[in-house]
C-alpha cells in the first residue's frame, strides 16, 4: 500500500537529549521516534521535524511529519507509537495530511514560551532558568520589547550558520508575563535562527538589569554585530518550542500547557 504521511503533534522534556537532531553517539528526540516508528512498521521511517532544539530545550507542541506504511487510523498510531516511546516523550496527537506535506518547510510560524526566575528550585531547575547574580526587572524588560518586533536582521541575536541564506525573521509576539515566582516570555516568528530565543531574552535581561532603554535595545538590532556582555545566550531549561503553525490543516494543534 501507498504510505499515509502523518503530522505529529510531540512533547517531550529535553533535561535527558543532546537536542532534536540525530547525532552519532548521543541520545536524540528524533532517533528515539524513528526506533519506536521503524520498530513498529517493521522497516526504517524517517521522521522530519518543523525544527530543531537544543540541549536541554523542552517541546509542548512540537511537530513533525512521517510516512506511515500501516492501514491504521490517526488514533492508532498515535497509540501505538506512544507505547514505543519513554516517559519523557509523548505524542498528542497524529493528523493524516497531504502526500507533500512537510513538517519544517510549510510551517508558517513557531511559537515559543521561556521561563525565568530569579533564584533556582531543586523542583524547577530542569524546567526554568535563571541568570546568575542578575536582579530581574519585568517591568523595564516590558519596555524594551517592542525594539525587537517587526521585521530585522537578527544576525546578532543568533549562533552563526554558514549554509544559512539569510538572518532576517519577523517577530510578532514577544511579550512578557509577571507570574509571581517566574516570568514567562512568549515569542512568536515567521522563523527562528539558532539561539535566536535564549539571545533575545538574554539581553532584554541584561538591558533591563543595566537600566538601559528602547534605544540600546534598538541600537543592538540595528548594528547586528554580536556583544557577549549585552546579548549574552540564557540557559536552554527554561524554553518550550510550544506551536508549530499550518494554516492549511483544519485543526489549530494540540499542545501541553506549560
């Protein structure tokens, strides 16, 4: 029979993989799906994500497409992958979609979540970050964000990639919640570079903490030239790659709260 391709709807708790990507000798989310998918159909699937994490990073709603060669519904495979699968990842959900549909090139727009605080947990230091001997200010943080909304060249706000054609994204949320023990950042793009998140929060944070305005935070874009003391990486714990977005399928995703 002719494959169903699939898109999966994924979450998984990143503290025990080297990222998404397949790396030899190291423990991936994408190899740990593709044993459980191949282990199933009995030969090898590969599975294609709408994008990559690193180290550390969490998924609530991560997606990824694959190509089914079991007469199964939705439901069953989503069952049946999710009991290949260890506890620290799950699927939510598995849409049947289009023979070219993919998972990274008709995505339309990420969403991501970052959560601070200002001193570590034994209970939230896998799933929150913080930035050490730095005095958190949400309400200054506030009003540097929106220097970074709309359409620029992040070049400085990303870990250089040489096969890249360019560093140009359109940010078009990032906003700022006070949750009383931690802050929650939420960012949403027509694309993402790499590190591109971790730097941006890094330095709102480090901005915020100097006192500096919208026009230091403006200046920085603007220059897209790295500074390592101002747009310094924060740790991966904290982010949750929560949305992949098609605006073909019906369905508006599944995803964990965070």
């Amino acid at each position: 029979m002719t494959p169903q391709r699939f898109l999966l709807r994924l979450a998984y708790d990143g503290s025990e993989f080297h990222g998404w990507q397949v790396q030899p000798g190291v423990r991936t989310v994408q190899e740990v799906i593709e044993q459980a998918v191949s282990a199933i159909a009995k030969q090898p699937v590969a599975v294609h994500g709408s994008g990559r994490t690193d180290t550390g990073v969490h998924a609530t709603g991560q997606a990824a497409h694959i190509d089914w060669p079991l007469d199964m519904t939705a439901d069953q495979v989503r069952l049946a992958i999710g009991s290949r699968l260890p506890p620290d990842v799950q699927v939510l959900e598995a849409i049947p979609v289009a023979p070219d549909f993919h998972a990274r090139f008709d995505a339309r727009e990420r969403r991501y979540v970052y959560l601070l605080e200002e001193r570590n947990s034994p209970f939230t230091r896998r799933f929150r970050s913080v930035m050490p001997r730095l005095t958190l200010h949400p309400e200054r943080m506030k009003k540097l964000l929106p220097a970074f909304l709309g359409a620029h060249d992040f070049a400085a706000f990303c870990r250089p990639t040489p096969d890249l054609p360019h560093t140009r994204c359109e940010l078009r949320e990032f906003s700022l919640e006070d949750a009383g023990d931690h802050l929650r950042f939420t960012l949403r793009a027509n694309r993402f570079l790499h590190n591109m998140v971790r730097r941006l929060v890094g330095c709102v944070a480090v901005l915020a903490a100097q006192d500096e305005g919208i026009d230091t935070a403006a200046r920085l874009l603007r220059e897209a030239t790295p500074h390592p003391r101002l747009i310094p990486t924060a740790p991966p714990q904290g982010l949750y790659l929560t949305e992949a977005l098609y605006p073909a399928l019906e369905t508006p995703g599944c995803e964990l709260e965070v």
